[in-house]
C-alpha cells in the first residue's frame, strides 16, 4: 500500500511542480496577452573553449504561463556562446544553423526587438552566468551586461546564418 501511495504522489507531483508558480528555476521571458514563456536549463555542456569565449550544448525545458496556469512545453536542444565580446544563442534545424547575435549596449534596436529577444536574452545569461542573471537581464539587460564586463561593440542585435554550430568561434 505504501509503494502505491509514493508511486500515485510521484506521478502526481510532476504537474503539480509545473503549476508552482514560485519555481527558483524557472526564468520568465517574454510576456504577451496570452501569457508568459517561461524555461528551466536542463542541460549544459561545453563543446569547446577558446581565448574569446565557451561554446556550449544546450537543453532546455519550456512552459507557458497564463492565468489558466502553466503548461508544459516541449524540451529543445540548442547552443550557446558564452562571450564578453560576442554573445550568441543559436538554434539548429532543418540542417541550418542561426544564431542570435546579442548586442547588449545596442543603440539601433528598437523596444519591439528588445522585447522579442526577452527568451534569448534570459536564457543566454542564465546558462552562462546563472539563473538570477538571466532574470534580471530580462529586466536590465545592459546593466547585466555591464555588471558580468561585457564589451560589445555592435550597434544592434542580428541573426545570421551559420553552417555549423562551430562556425561561430570563427566570427568576426
């Protein structure tokens, strides 16, 4: 009888976790009229280093967060550049490569872009720098930025197009 009752609250905590809204781990991104995104890192490992920075493979767990509560989403995979220089989130699919060039002091972005980079700029900073800095770059992504030494010299944040994920450390 025990073994059934551990094992029915095992099943049962994992949407109940879901729909705690006060989740250390999980950081909030962009917020619309339907709701919030929301994501926990899942993992993270470092594919290379180099003098500029440390590419890392990435999974990541996300939700969505309405009034209705919060719903799981799918588990994505994904890489990273953490760089004082050149940060850069990328995605893969169909066999191509793009990557998010995260220009935190830009001064051509606009607030509509700033604010539909929110996913990328927390889950950047919270994979290379913690969950409390992804937050708060959400909120202030240039005194993040600033607070971590970053020194970026791009005026605006843009997507390019990369072969391979790799392809990034050769970037100028």
């Amino acid at each position: 009888m025990l073994v059934r009752t551990i094992a029915l609250l095992a099943i049962l905590a994992g949407p109940a976790l879901a729909q705690d809204y006060n989740r250390a781990d999980l950081i909030r991104g962009l917020c619309q009229k339907d709701g919030c995104d929301e994501f926990s890192v899942a993992r993270v490992e470092t594919v290379t280093r180099t003098g500029e920075g440390v590419l890392n493979r990435t999974r990541v767990k996300t939700f969505h967060a309405s009034y209705q509560g919060r719903s799981e989403g799918p588990e994505e995979s994904g890489y990273v550049f953490c760089s004082a220089t050149r940060p850069a989130i990328l995605s893969e699919q169909g066999g191509r490569t793009t990557a998010l060039m995260i220009a935190p002091f830009a001064s051509q972005d606009s607030r509509e872009t700033i604010r539909k980079n929110a996913n990328f700029v927390a889950l950047y900073f919270s994979i290379c720098h913690g969950a409390e800095a992804g937050k708060a770059a959400v909120r202030d992504l240039r005194g993040t930025a600033q607070s971590f030494g970053y020194h970026v010299a791009a005026a605006q944040s843009q997507f390019v197009q990369l072969k391979r994920a790799e392809d990034i450390l050769h970037r100028d």
